[in-house]
C-alpha cells in the first residue's frame, strides 16, 4: 500500500474504533505497539517502521493531536477532510 487510508469500525451508527494504515508492504504485520498522544497508539513492524495508528477515542482525537504523532515519525500530515468519517455518524 502506497497512500495511507482509515479504516473506521462503527456501532449503532457510531464510531467506536478507527485505524490508519500507513505506507507498508502487503502482508507487513504488527510487531509491538507504543501508546502515542491519549487515544493513539502507533503499531511498528520487525524493523520498527510505523505501520498504522490506532484511534480508540475517536470521538475525542483531532486531527492537530493526530498529525503531531505524524510529524514525529516523520510522515505527511492527514487533511481534517480525511478524517470525516469520524465524524459522519
């Protein structure tokens, strides 16, 4: 996968879960994970890549506090646009 993408998990029409996948080869799986900002905890493959973000509080996470764990790993910011789905139910 070459762009990043979320993924949100709803119930009862409301978010309860989202993740971002970021940049990685097909079949890249989670090796250990580090809690980040309240909310946001970052998966790192075997080498210590970042793989994906965890949103557990989607309800509460911004894009300001989600595009600083971005700007730490060094990775594009994501528009508050592609965060809508959070906020679509």
């Amino acid at each position: 996968m070459k762009q990043p993408y979320l993924e949100v998990t709803f119930r009862q029409g409301r978010a309860i879960a989202a993740y971002l996948y970021l940049p990685c080869r097909p079949g890249e799986k989670s090796f250990r994970s580090t809690k980040a900002d309240p909310g946001l905890v970052i998966d790192f493959n075997r080498s210590s890549k970042p793989i994906g973000i965890e949103i557990t509080a989607p309800d509460k996470v911004t894009a300001a506090a989600l595009n600083r764990v971005l700007r730490d790993l060094g990775l594009p910011p994501v528009k508050r646009l592609d965060l809508m789905p959070l906020r679509a139910a």
